[in-house]
C-alpha cells in the first residue's frame, strides 16, 4: 500500500486504471435466466411436435401455457437477485431494457399475427427466430460475450432455414435455437460469474 | 503550464472510491470496502469528504432490516474527475 504523503501523479493514474478495471470486471448476469428460457422453450417446442406429430392431440399448443408460469417465476426470482446485489451497472440497465424490448415487441407482434390468423403459418417461426436473435445479439455485444453473438447469428440462420422446411417440422428449429443462442451461452455465463466472483473473493 | 490537482481528489482512497464509481452506476458501502481494501472507519470518512464537496451522492436505507448506505458519483463528481485526469495529463507529460 503507497503511502499517502508519497502518492505522486504516476501512482494516480495507476490507481485509477486499476479501480476502472476493478469495475469493468463486475459481473452480474449468472446466466439464469438464459436457462430458465432456453430449457422452457426447448421443452415446450419438443413437447408440442410431439403432441401434435406423434400423439395428434388436438390441443397441443397448451404446453406453452408454461411460459406465463416461468415468467411469473422470473419476475419475483428479479426481484430477489436485485435486492442481493451490492452494485448497479448502466451495462445491467441496458441490457434489462433491451428484454422489455424484445418482450413487448414479441407479444404485440403475436397479437397481431394472431389477429390476421397467421400463427399457424410458416411465418410465425422465421420471425420467432429472427426476434429471438435481436436481444441475444445486443446483449452478446453489451456483455462483451461472444457465444451470445454466435447464437444469434444462429438464430437468423435458422430463420432463413425455415422457409425451406415443412411447416411441421420448423417448431424444432426453436429448440436448435434454444441449445446454441441461451442454453450453451447460459452455462458458459454462469461459469464466468462464478469464476469472476471467485476471483475477486481472492 | 501545471495546473494545481485537486486536493479532494489526490488522496489515495478518495480518488479509489471516484475511480470506482465513475464506472458504476452506484454501489454499496461494502461493495468499495472490499474492492479499495479500506477500513471501514477511514472509509466511511472519506466518503464524507466527497459527500461534502458534492461528489458523490450517499443514500442510507434498510434492505432486510439492515442499514445499508448506497453511494453514487453527482454530476460534479463526474467533471472533479474529468479535470483531474486533464491536469493529471499535463504533469505526467512533463
């Protein structure tokens, strides 16, 4: 530790980077929430082939009435972790702001395909896929977190796919999109907050 | 041309905890205790230095019925830090 009456100009700037490195370095996102979605959906997307291909029931988009179960959760599971945390980052604001975002333009754009009865037609995957990459990809850049980027780009990829594939089968394309764009990015997010919170308990 | 650095600023612990905030957008009293390394006694006045000048911005409050001080850096705080690290320039060029 330098002493205060020999903290020159040089010492100042050091201790400066050092301090904006310090915060640079506060990670906040655990990677839960990308789970919870990415297995919900992944689930709900195989569920509902299943019901519908395998089982013909006829009410097979029920099994995403879980989603309003998981979102519930997440509301409350939010509030708890923002309670815990001991710091605020404009990058946490950010990055919460563009999943209201993503949010709101996904249930108004449901209503309104809806409305027209075009949930049942091809279009609602590719612009599921193309949706599901906008956050992810701006939260990948925010974050400085590449898998997030490379899921995206997967997503839109994906998106494109599913013009050439039958309509039956292009719900699975959500479950592809799960696995790489919040599933793998969400475990490598975990990993890295409980790498950074083990380090800066060292 | 040196240009006098601000005695509110150049002193070790004060400038570590405006460094720190700059950054963020606020953060607990434990929070800059672990990352400056500080007592909490040398800290807790230091911050009040910084309170004083209009630095920074020190809220108490209560979270699970236990007190719990936030601090954020003011808009003045922000420009201290910006001419600091300007006059810092000039010295450091010398």
């Amino acid at each position: 530790m330098i002493q205060e009456e020999n903290f020159n100009e040089k010492d100042s700037l050091a201790l400066i980077e050092s301090m904006i490195k310090k915060a640079k370095n506060q990670f906040s996102e655990n990677g839960d929430s990308y789970l919870l979605w990415g297995w919900l959906v992944f689930f709900c997307s195989l569920a509902q082939f299943v019901l519908l291909h395998i089982m013909h029931y006829e009410k097979h988009y029920l099994v995403w009435m879980l989603t309003w179960v998981a979102a519930i959760y997440q509301i409350f599971d939010l509030r708890k972790r923002k309670n815990k945390l001991k710091v605020k980052t404009y990058t946490d604001d950010i990055v919460g702001y563009v999943w209201i975002a993503f949010f709101i333009s996904f249930v108004l754009i449901g209503f309104t395909l809806g409305s027209y009865k075009l949930l049942n037609s091809g279009i609602w995957y590719a612009i599921v896929l193309v949706l599901y990459g906008i956050p992810t990809f701006l939260s990948g850049i925010i974050l400085k977190f590449p898998p997030l980027v490379l899921g995206s780009i997967c997503c839109w990829i994906l998106s494109i796919i599913s013009r050439y594939i039958p309509y039956d089968f292009q719900v699975l394309l959500l479950s592809i999109a799960m696995i790489v764009a919040w599933i793998i990015p969400g475990y490598k997010l975990r990993a890295r907050y409980k790498s950074s919170n083990k380090s800066s308990l060292a | 041309m040196f240009k006098e650095l601000d005695p509110i600023l150049h002193s070790q612990l004060r400038l570590a905890v405006i460094s720190l905030l700059i950054s963020l957008k606020e953060a607990e009293f434990t929070y800059i205790k672990e990352k400056t390394n500080a007592t909490a006694g040398n800290l807790s006045v230091q911050i009040n230095k910084l309170k004083d000048a209009g630095y920074i911005d020190v809220l108490k409050q209560f979270k699970d019925n236990y007190p719990q001080t936030v601090c954020k850096i003011t808009p003045e705080g922000i420009s201290a830090f910006e001419e600091y690290v300007k006059n810092l320039q000039t010295y450091l060029n010398k």
